[in-house]
C-alpha cells in the first residue's frame, strides 16, 4: 500500500515542479500578472496565487507593485553560476565532429585570450594526409588566422587597429610565421567578413593552409569563441570555402545557442 500510495505523490511533486518551471518561463517572456499567468496554464488562479507566494518567498520571483511579477535574485545567482559552470568544449563537441564528418576537414574552436586565439578543441582532417601546425593548447595573434579573425569581427570595429598592432608586435618574435599584411588590407577584410558573419584565412598564417571561420556568442551576446574548418590548399578553393561558409556559420550559431544565445534569426 506505501508503494501505491507513494508513485501519485511523485506523480503530483513532479507536475508541481513543471508547473512551477513554466511560471518562470513565462514572467521571462514578460506576463507579470497573476491572471495573465492563470491563463497561460490553464489552471485556477487560486492554484497559481499559491505557486507565485513561494516562488517570492524562495527569491525565485519578485512582486512588486504596479510591476507584477519579476524573475527574482535567485535566478540571477543561478544564471552566473551556470554560465561559470559551462563547460564550452564538451558543449561544442558534437557540433564540432558532425561538422568534421561533413566536411573531412580539420576543425578547430577557439577562445579568445588577450590579443591571441588560444585553440581549445581540434579534429584532424580525414583527406590529404597533411597534418597542421596548429595544436590544442597553442595560442596564435588574433589578426592573423581564421579562428583570429572571427573572433575579431565580433569585436567593435574600434579595436581592431590596436588588435593588429599588437599582433604584429607578437609576430615579430617569429621569424618563421608569415609575414603581415598592411593594415589597411586587413581592415578592409575585416570590415567585409564582418558583413558576412564569417572570416577566411588565405594562407596568412601557415602557407598551403586555408581556412573559414565564424565567432560564436553567448546569451548575453558577448564573444565567447570561434569555430573553423582549414585544409590543404588544393583542396580549399575559393569556391569551395564559400561553400563551407554556410555550414560554418550553422554549427558556429547551433553553439551559440546551446550556451543560451536566443536572438539568432
């Protein structure tokens, strides 16, 4: 008898939790009076009264007169929490290998750090047997590869001057890497990929290496990182990088949104 009884408690705890769940998502979405909520639900006021009274008691939910109901302090604690919590390469991974089994090409994520792209996730390429320079863990100017330039372009257009100067501080040191292009070049490529949503590395910084990039944003619309996908020179014609732009910006915004981005058309 405990057992028969004990399953419709769990049952009721559990709509009562989901219930309590859409309250939320729908003060989120702007219906702050009682009523207004009653009807969304589909449930007696009186039912709902007593939700929103421990909501607010809980910090889930503020009342406020002649405001209704607001998301409480609560959630704003949870939301740091969560975004602090976030663990972006496990959250990117299966976008990043679909995307590398769509394209047999190598797939890098990056995140920015200072004036450097730092290569958070790599997934070598399938065709041509060449094998990358670029490793998890590296850090590369920003200015001058495709994670770089994505990152850039989601960067207000007033700093990217002071980016590329001291990009070209960082690559001075290296002697090896390839040389910079003039500003004015970069900042008229830059100014396009931005219209875009996408930028293309044309060997700027490995020769025989070309690659296409798109930055990736987080809810609160802030830079968090790139994704790319960079092969071989015979087989990245400007054709087929144009082609794999689309595909680029799909799994960069599919990321976007799986870290809370919802303003993407």
């Amino acid at each position: 008898m405990v057992e028969l009884s004990a399953k419709p408690s769990s049952l009721k705890g559990t709509q009562t939790l989901a219930r309590g769940l859409e309250i939320l998502q729908i003060v989120a979405s702007d219906i702050k009076d009682a009523g207004e909520i009653a009807n969304a639900l589909g449930i007696p006021r009186s039912t709902v009264h007593r939700m929103l009274s421990s909501l607010v008691q809980l910090g889930y939910l503020y009342n406020l007169p002649n405001h209704g109901y607001l998301l409480g302090p609560e959630l704003v604690f949870l939301g740091h929490k969560a975004v602090e919590q976030q663990p972006l390469a496990l959250i990117a991974e299966p976008h990043l290998k679909a995307l590398a089994s769509q394209t047999r090409d190598t797939v890098h994520l990056g995140v920015p750090d200072g004036v450097e792209v730092f290569y958070l996730s790599k997934i070598n390429g399938t065709q041509g047997g060449l094998e990358m320079r670029s490793k998890v863990g590296q850090r590369m100017p920003m200015a001058f590869t495709g994670l770089g330039k994505a990152l850039l372009i989601g960067l207000p257009p007033e700093l990217w001057c002071d980016y590329y100067t001291r990009c070209c501080s960082l690559q001075a040191g290296h002697p090896e890497r390839v040389a910079p292009r003039p500003w004015k070049e970069v900042e008229a490529d830059l100014a396009r990929s931005r219209e875009r949503g996408f930028a293309l590395d044309m060997e700027e910084n490995e020769i025989g290496i070309r690659c296409v990039a798109a930055p990736i944003f987080d809810i609160s619309r802030k830079l968090v990182a790139a994704v790319s996908v960079a092969s071989a020179v015979p087989f990245m014609p400007l054709e087929r990088l144009e082609k794999l732009a689309p595909l680029v910006r799909e799994a960069s915004e599919a990321i976007s949104q799986d870290i809370g981005r919802r303003d993407i058309d």
